[in-house]
C-alpha cells in the first residue's frame, strides 16, 4: 500500500458500536496503525448511541481487536496500548441535533489539545435511513465547512433503496457535500483481486487484443456463499440478492472487467470508463424478465450432519416472503467490444462453496482439427479468482505424451499465496486509507451509482408487479435452482463449478 503524505487527520465513526466498525473498521485502522500508514497525528473518535467514558470505550475497542484482528493482535501486543491512546469516544444520538453541538465541541477541543487540524473523515456506519439524517445535523452546525481542514463523508452500501430513492439521497448529501467530499464504499472495490482484473488486463500485451467480441463467446461472474442470512434476516429480507449484490458489488466487478483502458491511471478518467461500461448494459424489460433473470430462494437442506433452516425460518424474515437469496442473470452490453457477448452473473446464500470469480469462456478454434481425439471438450478459459485461493488461471488444451495426439484440457495458474512475504491486504483498509489521502479511485461515484440502479430497478419492480414471474425454491448445500442453466439457451452449456481451489491437482 502507498503512503503518500499523509495529512494530520481525524476519523469519526457513526455506529462506532455496530457489527462493522467491531469486525472491519476497527480492525482496519489498527493494521495501517501496526503498518505505520495513519498520520502522524491521527485520532479516531467512535461516535454511538452508547453513553460511556473513554477508558470503557477503549477497553472496547480491544475486546474488539481481541476477536476481529486476532493475529496481528497476538503478534503485537505492545502496540495495542499505543494504538488505543489514538482512540476517543463521544456519545452521539445520530437523530438528536444537540448531540452534534456536543460532537463539534468534543472535536474543537481535542483538536486544540491534540495540536490535530480538523480534516476530517465522518464514516458512516449507521443503518441507511439515518445518513440523510447524520449528513443534515453535521451541516446544521457547520461540521462540514473546510475552512479550518477538508471534510469528507463515507457512505456504506446500500446507496438508495431504488432508483428514485438513490437520487434523492444524493441530492440530501450533496445539500451539504460536494462529490469530491463524498465517497461511496463498495468493499469489492477495495479488493486486491478485483483490482487486480485492471492490471492483468492493462499491463499485459496479451490479454487486451483478445478481449472483446471477436475471441470472447461469454463471461461468468459467480460470487457464492455457504452460509445463509443469520442474524441479517431483517435486513436483507428488505434487501434481497439483488439489491445487497448485484446493484453494487458484482456490477462494479462486471464494469472493470468490460470498461475500455483509460488513458491515464487516474481516479476521474478511471471511473469515466467504468461508467461507461454500466450506462451501456441492455436495459431488460418487464416482458423479458422471466427469461433473462432467475431469482431463487433457499428451502431447508442438509449442510454435513446439520439441517439447514430455510430462509422463511430465519429469524427476521417474513414467513411468506418472497424475497430472493439468489439470483442469476444475462447481461448485454451494447457497445462496440461487448455487441453480443453475454455476461452470466449470479449470487446466493446457502450455495456449497463460498466462491468470487470471473470466468472468460473463449471462442474455439476456427477448426477443431483434433476433435476426433479429445478426451474433453478444450475449453479456452481465462479465470480470474478474486476468494478464495485469488489468482489467475488458464485453462487449454494439451497434447497427451505418448503416441498419436490426444488432447486434454489442463490449466495453468497464478496464485497470490505463492507471492512470498506479501499479504493480500483486507479491503476496508485499502479504502479507508485512500480516503484518508483523497484518493477516490475505488469509490463508487454518483453517476456509477445511477446508472446501476437504472438497470437493477425495472427488474425489481417486475418481481413486484407480476405474480406470474417465478420464485423458484432451492435447497441448501445445492447450486440454486436449476432453472438458472436455462439462461445460457443451449442444453449443453451450463455454469461452471467452481471449487475452492483452482490449483491444477
Ligand atoms: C456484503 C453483503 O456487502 O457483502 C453480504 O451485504 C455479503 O450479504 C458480503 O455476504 C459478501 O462480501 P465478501 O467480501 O465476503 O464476498
């Protein structure tokens, strides 16, 4: 990771007691602590509901250090003393206004006692309906004037609810931020691997001619998981696979993967491309919705030993819900590399492996001149793996030694774990450090935002309106429903399994 001139800051956190702060946040500022990446005047203030004093509050912090950076906190114990005395805490009612006169306060004299400019980073970890609300009350007393050092708001997913709803937040936060103050998180983004696709594509020489229409018959993208909705029912029941992945995550991989190479690496002409790539995407109609869209929902199934609860028995969830934990879909995107190329995404909970990767199914040879004598069907594929066991792949045919010219499919890899001394870094931290130097390279931006929800809407809405379009039921443990073969309109083309290795054996 670069560490650029990094500027005395402050990080305030809203929901400083929640799930993510606890599990990714915290856990995130302590690794660039322990990497010597903060500032060095740097504090972070947790800001929650919760009335407490600082010393409970940092005794907190390393409970939750304890359990969520386990490994870096055994192996450096006497850093998380030095690292707690960067941590600060102010009770904020995110809904009460006087609680942000007292923030603002808190803040004016830590920065005088501290010597701190106030730049300052405001993450919002807080359920989505209050970042309007957060946002208003930081304005109201004028918390985010850059007078006295840059201000600048992070939005966790889910950005809007809708199209219409993504809109009007945009409009609330913009009220009081421009866009370069605002930075919309989408951890996919923040991914080693996934920004890895750039480089594989645009350092090589021989990647890029073949990437487009002419060589590529049709791309993958599958993110599956192996566990269910847990304590989230509540949640994703509101959300669904479509909001919670595809709007954001795995469209934003789908626009790096197909964007046109920038001229120059930098944040503007990166997300022009990308952008690009998203305004693009085929709209799909009410009427073609049932055929190129495949939403399914997990029924009770065998995990092990263990019986797995169906969706409907998750706690949270409505027990006649119809909301999908799956879905797979068919994307054109019309534009002069893609034309007709179909890009097969999908995403579901309760899957058998927990698996992210894009796979680049290429055209065949113009002439199959050993067809006679393939013991499989060569398949030309690119993959790239971005969790778990990231890296890349080829896979080809090879000649059999031995008499005559048997042909076999094998498969050539890179993988990231044979990069000695290097680790992969967690994605919140490569974001929140970005944030920090103002880099909004990885951020989604407003108009990526938009363009993605102006494509996921019509679907979502179809769902609601027509009764007649399918729900169809999977069981746990399994691929989703069979049905989502049907998207790729050839009996013998079907997803491709992927294992939690890729390793050739
Ligand atoms: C989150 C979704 O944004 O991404 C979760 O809300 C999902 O439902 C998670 O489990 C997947 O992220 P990752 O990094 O584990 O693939």
């Amino acid at each position: 990771m670069k560490k650029n001139n990094i500027e005395d800051q402050i990080l305030v956190i809203f929901g400083s007691n929640g799930d993510l702060a606890k599990r990714k946040l915290l856990p995130a500022v302590f690794q660039l602590f322990l990497d010597g990446l903060l500032a060095k005047n740097f504090i972070v203030i947790g800001a929650g509901s919760q009335e407490k004093d600082e010393l409970t509050n940092r005794h907190d912090v390393q409970e939750s250090l304890k359990v969520f950076a386990n490994k870096s906190y055994t192996e450096f114990p006497e850093k998380v003393n030095l690292f707690l005395e960067h941590v600060y805490y102010q009770k904020v009612n995110n809904q009460t206004e006087t609680d942000f006169e007292l923030l603002k306060n808190y803040i004016e004299n830590l920065s005088i006692k501290l010597d701190i400019k106030q730049n300052i980073v405001y993450y919002f970890s807080i359920p989505p309906f209050l970042y309007e609300v957060v946002a208003a009350n930081l304005v109201k007393q004028g918390l985010n004037n850059e007078e006295n050092g840059w201000k600048r708001i992070i939005v966790e997913k889910p950005f809007g609810y809708s199209y219409d709803s993504a809109i009007d937040l945009d409009k609330k936060l913009h009220a009081g931020f421009n866009e370069e103050q605002i930075y919309r998180i989408d951890h996919y983004l923040g991914k080693e691997t996934v920004q890895n696709i750039m480089v594989t594509r645009f350092s090589n020489g021989f990647f890029e001619p073949i990437w487009n229409r002419k060589y590529i018959d049709r791309v993958e993208i599958t993110s599956s998981e192996k566990i269910g909705v847990g304590n989230r029912g509540g949640y994703y029941d509101t959300s669904g696979a479509m909001r919670d992945m595809i709007q954001n995550h795995l469209l934003q991989v789908l626009a790096v993967v197909a964007m046109e190479p920038p001229a120059i690496f930098d944040s503007d002409s990166i997300r022009n491309e990308t952008v690009k790539v998203l305004q693009a995407i085929r709209p799909i109609k009410a009427a073609e919705v049932a055929q190129n869209v495949v939403r399914g929902q997990y029924i009770s199934g065998q995990v092990g030993d263990q019986i797995q609860n169906a969706y409907r028995q998750e706690s949270g969830v409505a027990p006649n819900s119809k909301t999908e934990t799956f879905v797979a879909l068919k994307i054109l995107i019309d534009n002069w590399r893609w034309g007709d190329v179909p890009f097969y995404i999908r995403t579901g909970k309760q899957l058998p492996e927990r698996v992210t990767e894009v796979v680049i199914h290429l055209k065949p040879a113009p002439h199959q001149l050993f067809k006679q004598l393939c013991l499989t069907e060569p398949n030309n594929m690119i993959i790239l793996r971005i969790f778990p066991d990231a890296g890349v792949a080829i896979d080809f045919g090879m000649k059999i030694p031995g008499a005559g010219f048997k042909v076999q499919n094998v498969n050539m890899a890179f993988h990231y774990s044979d990069l000695i001394d290097k680790k992969i870094s967690e994605a919140y931290e490569r974001l929140l450090l970005d944030s920090m130097v103002g880099d909004s390279t990885l951020y989604a931006r407003a108009d990526a935002v938009k363009a993605s929800w102006k494509f996921v809407d019509p679907i979502l809405q179809a769902w609601k309106n027509d009764p007649e379009i399918p729900l169809y039921f999977y069981e746990c443990n399994t691929w989703g429903p069979n049905e989502s073969n049907m998207l790729f309109g050839d009996k013998f083309i079907k997803w491709r399994e992927p294992f939690s290795k890729f390793k050739t054996e």
